[in-house]
C-alpha cells in the first residue's frame, strides 16, 4: 500500500514538475492577494500583525481551491479514471497518494506565504517559525479535504463553481482552528486544544476519504 501511495504521489508530482503551474500561476497569485490584504488593511503595522493569521489563512484557502481544481480537472477524464479501474488500483492508495502529492504543494506555497507574511504583514519571525508545524498539520488536513470533495465536484458539468460550495464548508473547522493557532502564537497564548482540533479533523477526513473514494471514482 505504501509504495502505491508513494506512485501516485510522484506521479502528481510529476505532472505539476512538467506543467510548473505551482511555481508560476498558484504561488504569485497567492502573493499577491496577500499584498492586496496588507494594502486593505491600512499601513498601520500592529494593526496588520494582529489581522495577518487571519488574512493569511484567508489566502491558504484560495490557492488550495486553485491547487484542488486543477487535480481534479487532470482527474476528471475517462480515460484516467477508466485506466485506474482497469489496473485494479486501491481506491484507498489513490486516495492518500493524491493527498500527499497535494499536501506537497500546499506546504510549499503556504511556506512562501509564510515567508511574505513576516515581511508584508510584520508578524514576527519567530511566531512564524513557531506556526510552521501547524501550517504543516492544516495543509494536510486541507489536502486530505480537497481530494475528497474534489474527486465529488469533478463529476459535475460546473466543477469549477461546485466546488468552492462544496469544500468551503468542509474547510471552516481547519480554517478556523489554524487562524486561532497562529494568532495564539502570535500574542503567545496556548493553542493545545487548536492543534488538537485540528488533529482531530485529519483523522476524520482521512477515514472518509479512505471509506468513499472508491465509491467516488466508480460514479
């Protein structure tokens, strides 16, 4: 099973290394929306340190719907779907490959953003730093989340608008929990209980998505 997970990653992988759409479509998007946040919320920079978790999260959220969509679409043909139901696949290995080739990518750009969130936003280097495991365990769960309601949004004619309604909802408690995290860093509150919702998600999308997936690629 794991070297099957490991396969399916790498391909994906594979396939955005080729297309570099990461590098230069979804990374300066994200960059950019984080500048026009630091433009919105006024020059004041205590004012921006405070709402930065927020508006940071904010953005994580739009670039993985972008990073979802574009899997699901190189997913969404039949001859893909068809190839791996002739091979004989595990909906279950399939399933956690494509989750880990997209936690990669949302790592990597939610780690840039990082980076422009010290720099644009003034939060300090060290909340940064301290905030990156959690980016870590959110990009995961996000990613365990988004191939999910991504292989179901793929099924419809108007993918690209359903799955914003889908998946929004499935994000809040990741989104919510990360944000609190990263601001409890931020003013050096605890944030156990965050991290520990968070967790707590990871597992339960996890279990769905390895129950549902192959009932998903059969529809």
């Amino acid at each position: 099973m794991i070297r099957l997970v490991l396969l399916v990653a790498q391909k994906d992988l594979l396939i955005e290394r080729r297309s570099r759409v990461l590098l230069w479509q979804v990374a300066p998007f994200g960059l950019m929306t984080l500048v026009l946040c630091g433009l919105a919320v006024g020059p004041t920079a205590s004012t921006q340190a405070r709402l930065a978790p927020g508006l940071f999260y904010i953005v994580l959220t739009l670039v993985s719907l972008l990073v979802i969509n574009r899997t699901s679409q190189l997913e969404s043909s039949r001859g893909t779907v068809t190839s791996i139901q002739i091979l004989g696949m595990d909906p279950g290995s399939v399933f956690l490959g494509k989750a880990l080739a997209m936690w990669v990518q949302l790592a990597t750009v939610g780690s840039a953003l990082l980076v422009g969130t010290t720099v644009l936003l003034h939060v300090s280097v060290r909340a940064a730093v301290l905030t990156l495991p959690v980016l870590l365990l959110a990009s995961a769960t996000l990613s365990l989340a988004g191939v999910l309601y991504g292989r179901i949004a793929a099924s419809s004619a108007n993918a690209g608008t359903l799955l914003p309604a889908l998946a929004l909802p499935a994000f809040a408690p990741v989104l919510i929990a990360g944000e609190r995290a990263f601001s409890s860093l931020v003013v050096a509150s605890p944030l156990a209980r965050w991290v520990w919702l968070l967790s707590v998600a990871l597992v339960a999308y996890a279990s769905v998505g390895l129950l549902l997936y192959g009932a998903l690629e059969e529809s």
